[in-house]
C-alpha cells in the first residue's frame, strides 16, 4: 500500500433498495486511489452518485460491498479513536446551508463545537481569527441560522470545517444553493484557502467551468461508475469517453458567441 | 413587430417591505425577453405582477400601467421547482388532464418537449420523474395551451449542466415556434444564449435594458459588471 495516498478504494459498491425488492447501486464498482495535496473534482450530472460517493469517503455511511482505506487503514475496522482522528484531518462541507446549521443554535455555538481543546480566551480569538478567515462580521455570532443569508450561512458551515484545521476537504456543490455573485464570492474564498489544505481536496460538483476553477485531476462519474480520470487539460480538451465530451459542452458558451 | 406586454412605470410598494419599481419595459410577439438580477431584485415578483395573481391588500399597492395584448388565458408560467409545482398526491396524467385538452392536443405537446410519456407512464407519480423530466413536463403542460407568453421563472436552477441545455434547446424551440419568452434567470449566459433583449434588474430598479451583445461588451451600470464577473470561466491553465 503506497502512503503517498488519502484514500484508496477498492471495488466500493453503496446499494440502496429499490421496487420490488431489487437494488439500486448508486456507487457501482469503484476502484480508485486519490493522493495527497492534489484537488480532485468530481463532475457528473444529478443522480451520478456523487453525493453517496462523498459520503462514502467522509465515513458517514458504509459501502455495502469492498473497502475503503484511509491512510492505510480499513475504514471498516475504524475504532472510535481512528474515526476522531479522522475527523481532525478531513471535514465535509455540504451542498444545503440551510440544512446542514443546526437552526436552534447561534453561530457562536456550531463553531464553538469545531474548537475542540481549546477554551477561554483561546477558544474566543480561534473563533475571531477564522470569522475573519471567511469575511464574515463579528456581530454574526448571537444570530442563529435563519437570521443570516444562504452566501452567510455557507461561510459559517466553510469556517466550521476550517476550525478542525483540515488538511483535507471535501467539498458537496458548496455553491449549487446560491446565486452567481455569491457563488463567486465562495469560490474567490475556497481558492485562497486551496494552500492551507496541504491534503488536498474533493470538490464535487456538475459545473466544469466551477472545477477548472478548484482542481487539478477531474473524475468524471457516471451511473455509479467511474468514466474517466484525468488532469483538468486532458478532460477539457481531449476527453476520451464520449459523456465527458458531453458534459464538458453542456455549458453555455461564455464568452458569449454573438 | 407588435408588442404583446407594456409595462410603464410599475411600482410595486409593500408597507413593510421591499419596494420595486419604478420600472418601464415591453416584450414584443415572439421574441425572447431576458430578465436578470440576483435573489431578492424582484424578479418573481415582475412575473406575478405580469400574470395579474398578486393579491393587493393590507397597504400593498400597485402603480403604473401593465398593458396586455393578449388575455390572461394566453399567457402561461414554468416555475422554478417542478416537484414543487405538481401535487404529489396525483398521477401526471390527472394533473396534465385537469387543463381540460384533448388527448391528442397533450400528447402532442408531450412529444414537442421530448417526453417519451404514454399510457403507463402517465399513471406514475411526480416523484417518480426526475427533475429533468418534471421540468419538460411542466413545459408540456405550459404548451398545452398553446399561450403566447411563456413566462419561466428560473427554469434551469434546480437541474444539473446536462439537462440545463436540453431545456435551453427546447426554449429555443419554443421561441421558433413564435411564442413570447420572459425568461427570468440570474443566469447571465443562459440569458445572453437566448434573448434577444435583456433588462438587468437590481434592488427592485431596472438599472439596465439592451441587446446581449451591446450589454457584455459594454455594461453601463456597476453591478451588471459585477454580474459578468461572476459568471464562472474555464481556467485551463
């Protein structure tokens, strides 16, 4: 096993029932390595299993068939101090911040919850260093969720992830709920951030022009399995499986051709 | 080219609340109308004040003047989130059949957005659609009929790249066949792909109308600048 490497996954199936008692394989036979401190994206439309893919790597849920290892070590086997660990190293940032906050809670309060070991004064100046981290104001922390907007909301749920010091991030349509400008106003912060995440990343997401902007190998899925892997030039220039080419066309031409 | 809709000077004025307008623009028969700003501009509340449903009461008020050349019949709408749109409860079919049109006059509108959806198919329940094909549903359902104003609101927001253009083709389609278009989208590209005049909408004001062309190669107004930046690129290096 080469240790140069986040993740390996060796022949993962996720199965979900389905009609009449059959199966449906959102992650269909994967074979995969990904290595540290390189940006992946994953890209495939709605229904891909790119979304169960991210879970299946941040551990949330286990594959019904294969392994995954992290850093070596079977997932499977994880004792509760692997997956602590784990959590130190990889954190998730989800597709719906209106979700993914707890509303009951003010702000002070989710991001207090990522300052593990740190109390007091500490804990305080850790919690001002990355609101300012993400250009969110101070005067944010009484507010509870539904007080803040979905571009706000996603910063929270990115310092969150950020507090835990990740070195690796995975990444679900962060952007997907949110409009254009505020988009590009989370993918400005994302890129700034792209150094301090020595791991490595996963953006998943269905917008190429979004993972050219983040990643430096594209993974193309589709149907659960994976149709080509790549650097970002090859994929965007000379991809070999005809769906890539699809996908890679399929967004609107900009600059506009008049 | 006749005019089918005539807004002069609409303002929208809530007690409380946002106040749109004033705000004067036209859409002409069978061209394509782009309306683009960011959430909260006001743009669904344009399309609702177009289709005479918004309710005036408790201070809200309406002035200016919506001229429609056409009757409110003809006009139709596609929302922003198809599964929200259709009542789970009921087949497809059911909710297709309640426009009150004949068999033939559904199937063909079914068969202009490529829905491949007969007999069986039509007793399956929304959920069992994808979001892809709810939308080409609610198109179908929008053609049925046979209005001269499509007005979409968002209609892409909720799908993925690839479904994205198959139902940007069949808006094209659409505005060949010679039906209006008002398509509201804070999408620059997918506006500037199909429009052939585009007003910018920002906090409640029409800051900007032109053709595409002339808007990207010179926009006028600061934050229809700030759009074009944000519109994400291929960086390839």
């Amino acid at each position: 096993m080469s240790s140069d490497s986040v993740f390996q996954l060796k022949q993962v199936f996720k199965a979900y029932p389905s009609k009449g008692g059959k199966k449906f394989h959102a992650v269909d036979g994967v074979d995969l390595e990904l290595k540290w401190g390189v940006a992946y994206a994953l890209v495939g439309e709605s229904g891909s299993g790119k979304t169960t893919f991210g879970r299946l790597l941040s551990g949330m849920i286990p594959p019904t068939e294969g392994e995954i290892f992290f850093e070596g070590k079977k997932m499977r086997d994880w004792m509760r101090r692997d997956r602590r660990k784990f959590c130190k190293k990889v954190q998730v940032i989800f597709q719906n911040p209106y979700l993914s906050l707890d509303p009951k809670w003010n702000i002070r309060e989710i991001l207090e919850e990522g300052t593990l070991g740190a109390w007091g004064r500490g804990r305080k100046r850790k919690i001002e260093v990355i609101l300012e981290r993400v250009c969110l104001p101070k005067d944010c922390l009484p507010k509870k969720p539904h007080a803040l907007s979905g571009g706000e909301r996603q910063r929270v749920a990115i310092a969150r992830a950020l507090l835990m010091e990740p070195e690796f991030l995975i990444l679900d349509e962060p952007t997907s709920q949110l409009d254009v400008s505020t988009q590009a106003d989370i993918m400005n912060l994302l890129r700034d951030l792209r150094p301090t995440l020595t791991g490595g990343l996963l953006f998943i997401t269905h917008d190429i022009a979004l993972a050219s902007q983040l990643a430096e190998v594209f993974i193309v899925m589709r149907h659960g399995k994976i149709v080509e892997k790549g650097l970002k030039k090859e994929i965007l220039f000379s991809a070999q499986a005809p769906y890539t080419q699809q996908l890679v066309s399929a967004s609107p031409a900009w600059p506009p051709v008049f | 080219m006749n005019t089918l809709i005539d807004v002069k000077d609409l303002v929208l004025d809530y007690p409380k609340g946002p106040r749109f307008g004033p705000m004067s623009f036209s859409i002409a028969e069978k061209e394509a109308f782009g309306l683009v700003g960011e959430s909260g501009a006001g743009k669904s509340t344009v399309a609702l004040a177009l289709m005479n449903v918004l309710k005036f009461k408790g201070g809200r008020k309406l002035k200016g003047k919506i001229e429609r050349h056409c009757s409110a019949k003809e006009i139709a709408y596609v929302p922003q989130d198809p599964a929200a749109a259709l009542d789970p409860l009921f087949t497809v079919g059911s909710q297709i059949r309640e426009l009150g049109c004949s068999e033939v006059a559904i199937l063909e509108a079914l068969e202009k957005v490529k829905l491949p959806l007969t007999g069986m198919s039509l007793k399956s329940y929304p959920h069992e659609l994808s979001g892809g094909m709810l939308q080409r549903l609610l198109i179908a359902m929008a053609l049925v009929r046979r209005p001269k104003l499509l007005i979409a609101d968002e209609p892409t927001s909720s799908l993925d790249v690839i479904h994205q253009a198959e139902i940007m083709k069949l808006f094209h389609a659409v505005r060949a066949e010679g039906i209006s278009v008002l398509f509201i989208t804070h999408h620059l590209p997918l506006a500037m792909d199909l429009c052939s005049r585009m007003a910018v909408l920002y906090e409640g004001k029409i800051v900007e109308t032109g053709i595409p062309r002339e808007i990207y190669e010179a926009p006028r107004h600061e934050f229809t600048r700030r759009l074009l930046e944000a519109v994400p690129v291929l960086e390839v290096a």
